[in-house]
C-alpha cells in the first residue's frame, strides 16, 4: 500500500472498539453521501467498509488499497513506532486512536479468542499471566497505548486520542469531536436536525447488533484468508464486564500494573 498525505488512520489495539470506531468515522466521513435510511452500515459490516492495512477483511475480493478514492479511512493495530515513516501523522494525514481500560480489552479478547480460535480454548487464569507478563498482540500493550498518547500530546491536530468509556458516556459529544478533528465539522443546520445524534444511534451497539449482517456467524472464509464471523466483533459492548470474569484482586493487580506503565504520563484508568 502507498501511504497517501490525506489517509486517515484509525489505529487500536485488538478488542478496543474497532469496529465502533470505524462505523463512527465511516457514518461521519460519508454523511453527504448516504442517508440514515439506506446507509451502507445498514447491510456491510463496518471491517468491509474500513479496511486495515495489515490483513485482509471479511471480504473475499482482495481490495486494492491503492484503487480507493481520496481520502482513505484505513484501520490498523500497529505500535506507532512501527508504522513506516510515510505513514506518520502530518497536518494532512490524521491519526485517531481508540483505546479501552486494559481490565474490559483483556477480557473481550480472551473471548474473542476462544471463538474464533475453536478448539484450543485457554484458561482465563493463563491469559491473564500471559497478558499481565507483558505477552499480547501487536507489541507491548501499555507501550502500545503511550506511544500514541504521547504523540497526541505532541500534535493535538495531528493525533486524536479517544477511550471507549468517553464514547459510551457520551458518544454524541465524541461524534462532534471526531468529526471536528476530521475536518468535517457538523454545520449548524446539522446540528439543529439532529445529524450528530443519528450517526451515533447508527453505530451503537444496539443498532448494529440488531442488523442481519452483524448476525452472520459463519467465518468468512475464503480458501487463501479467513476472518472471523461478523458476528465475532460484537460481544457486550459494555464497560465493566471484566468484573464478571476476574477476581477483584486480578483487577488490582491489573490496575497496579497499568498505574506502573503509564506512571508520568498524565494517561489514567
Ligand atoms: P466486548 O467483548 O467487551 O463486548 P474490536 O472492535 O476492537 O474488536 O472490539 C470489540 C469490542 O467492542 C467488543 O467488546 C464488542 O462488543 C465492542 N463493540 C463492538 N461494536 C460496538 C459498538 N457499536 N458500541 C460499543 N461496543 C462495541
């Protein structure tokens, strides 16, 4: 893929919210394209309407990167420091990262991965070790979160940092803030007819998990690439739930952890 200077890049850790944050900035970026009536999120699923740069979507078509129009919504999970030097932040090229308490993400994926990776399901207690131990996906997970922050903090223009929880206190408040940061403010027209509300009713959970295309739990295979079922990406979309699943001393001991990495930063949870 050619990195291009108005590619906009939304970049996650696995289980932070992705699939929220691409049917956000999807709904935001295409809003004079589309109505709320016959809206592409209505029948695809938000991983075939943003691609990532790093693996093939749910589709089977193989979609060229570089055939999309200007400008490009791209999704990646990559630490910052390891996206290629073309691909870093600019005044042109914005980056919007999403991130979650690491209790909720450890424990989305732990499901996540005992779905989709049938038969070799792991015990919780032996995720955790492994997650506490430093051992995830895409990197070092708090790293993962710092680098991003940090360049957040460098270049407010450049790089919007946004926590799930944010979006589910107020997800209508974060639509306008992301699609100020998009440079595709709501006018005030939209303002006053609603449109800020629409886009976030359109991409809450209740909404998409109500949608025969987010149902779908057959993996989507394609003979040379899988993907998860559609269905996969859509859990409980709650904040908390590892409450559920860990002891509260697991939680203090995560908790403890995180307060450790990100010590100095000014990044909480
Ligand atoms: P849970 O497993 O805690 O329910 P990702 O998209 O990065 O793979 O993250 C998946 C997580 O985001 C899952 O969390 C999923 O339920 C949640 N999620 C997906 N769509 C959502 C939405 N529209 N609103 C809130 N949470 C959502």
């Amino acid at each position: 893929m050619k990195p291009r200077d108005d590619d906009i890049i939304l970049a996650t850790q696995p289980k932070s919210g992705t699939t929220w944050l691409k049917a956000l900035a999807f709904a935001i970026t295409n809003r004079g394209r589309y109505g709320f009536g016959d809206h592409p999120l209505l029948t695809h699923h938000p991983h075939q309407l943003v691609l990532s740069i790093e693996f093939h979507g749910p589709g089977g078509d193989h979609t060229d990167l570089n055939a999309l129009a200007s400008p490009r919504l791209l999704s990646t999970h990559i630490p910052m420091s390891l996206l290629p030097p073309e691909m870093s932040p600019s005044s042109s090229r914005r980056v919007v990262y999403l991130c979650r308490d690491p209790k909720d993400t450890f424990v989305s994926r732990w499901h996540f991965d005992n779905k989709i990776f049938h038969g070799s399901t792991m015990e919780l207690d032996k995720a955790y070790d492994l997650f506490c131990r430093g051992l995830s996906p895409y990197g070092p997970f708090w790293e993962h979160y710092l680098e991003y922050w940090k360049a957040s903090l460098a270049t407010p223009d450049k790089v919007l940092f946004l926590k799930y929880e944010e979006i589910k206190e107020d997800s209508v408040r974060v639509v306008q803030k992301l699609a100020a940061f998009l440079r595709v403010p709501f006018s005030q027209e939209e303002e006053s007819s609603g449109v800020p509300e629409e886009v976030a009713r359109l991409c809450s959970f209740e909404t998409l998990t109500s949608l025969q295309v987010n149902q779908v739990s057959v993996v989507n295979d394609h003979g040379d690439h899988r993907f998860p079922a559609n269905s996969a990406f859509f859990r409980k979309g709650q904040v908390g739930d590892w409450a559920n699943h860990m002891s509260r001393e697991m939680g203090e001991n995560m908790d403890q952890i995180t307060k450790d990495r990100l010590k100095g930063s000014g990044l909480a949870f």
